[in-house]
C-alpha cells in the first residue's frame, strides 16, 4: 500500500495464470485500514521517589536514635 | 550511470523462498485455482478470462491492510505460469482503470528466471532476469506488492 494512502481507499492487483490449458485471473481487493492506536506512554509515578526520600529519611532517624541511646 | 526505473523495482527472486516481501506482509498462497477457502480465480478454457468487474463480480481475495504494509501472492502449482496484470490493463468492463489516476501499487518482489553472466574472450553477456518457466515444486510464480 501506498505510505499516504488514505484510510478507506481500494486498491486492486491482477493475476493470471494458465495451468493445464486453462487461464484463470484472479482479483485482489485492498481496502486501507487505520494503523492501530500508539500505545500510551507510561508516566513514572512521583509516588516512587517520594518513597525513597521517606525510607532514607526513616533509616536515618532509627541511626540517629541508636546513637542517641547507646553513645550518649 | 544508466537509472532503470523510477522506484528500483521489482526486487527479483530466483526461488519462490527468497521472494522479497514489504513490511507487514500478507501472504496468500494459491495450491489450486477452485478452492473458495483460498479464494476463487475465474477460468477459461479457450477464452482468457476478463479480469472480474469488483462491482457485481466477485473478487478472488478482498482484504484490509495498513498504508506502507504490502501484500504478497504465491501460485504453487506445479506446472502453471502467471503474471502480473499490467496497471494499463487493470481496468473495468468499461475499460476504466480500476485504480485511482496515480495510486497504483508497485510491484516490490517477483521469482524470476535467472541466467547467469557469460564472459567469454572478447565478448561479455551480462547477467538477466526473465519470465519464469512452468513452475516446479521450489520455483514457483510468487508477486508481492
């Protein structure tokens, strides 16, 4: 198919053919279908790096309290 | 530099395996001209057929395909010939084309005859590619589009 073809155009290709004496044709009907729909890109959650600063924020403050007791 | 054709095609194969083929290709593969699954060609015995008007008569294939996606046709049958229709034969019972002005299909892979070059002292043949003779089990007409 044409790469600009419009959605809905038809397009036709002949064969023919001769096999034991005898000729044939054939037809070939081609009707442009829409390409599918891109698939929709996936959007990084904010949730994921919220959770890191979270879990790094409560790692250091279990630190800093077993720092406090045992040192102090 | 001689330039052959405007698009550089068809592609020529010398096998029916090696046929080259668009993106998104579509096969079809004939192994008889009357089996309604694979579709039905119109006969004739001493007659050559009209091609079928897509109005009122019924196409051997009709199916959907993508822009810049092509279609390919495969006639394994031992002993048969085929070609392709010519684009200015490619006409109604009105004898008007079937394809709009500009938009026909090119032609993209074709089996073929290959005859090797020749060189010889003070003379060269150079390489060809003909019309494929009866087809056999391996070589068989194949177009793609």
């Amino acid at each position: 198919m044409p790469a600009g073809a419009e959605v809905g155009e038809v397009h036709y290709a002949a064969v023919r053919a001769v096999s034991a004496s005898q000729n044939y044709v054939a037809l070939f009907e081609c009707t442009v279908k829409a390409a599918p729909a891109p698939v929709p890109e996936v959007v990084e959650e904010a949730s994921g790096v919220m959770g890191a600063v979270i879990t790094t924020a409560l790692v250091t403050a279990a630190i800093a309290a077993a720092l406090f007791f045992f040192v102090l | 530099m001689w330039k052959v054709s405007v698009t550089d095609r068809p592609v020529f194969a010398a096998t029916s395996a090696a046929l080259a083929v668009a993106s998104g290709n579509t096969a079809f593969t004939f192994t008889g001209f009357s089996t309604a699954a694979d579709g039905l060609w119109v006969s004739g015995a001493a007659l050559v057929p009209a091609i079928p008007d897509p109005r009122w008569d019924t196409v051997t294939k009709s199916f959907e395909a993508e822009a810049g996606k092509g279609f390919s046709v495969n006639v394994n049958v031992v002993g048969a010939t085929a070609e392709v229709v010519a684009e200015n034969l490619l006409v109604d019972e009105y004898n008007k084309p079937l394809n709009l002005e500009a938009r026909s299909l090119i032609l993209y892979g074709e089996v073929a005859a290959e005859t090797a070059a020749v060189t010889t002292v003070g003379s060269e043949v150079n390489a060809l590619w003909s019309a494929l003779p009866v087809a056999t089990a391996t070589v068989y007409p194949g177009f793609s589009w």
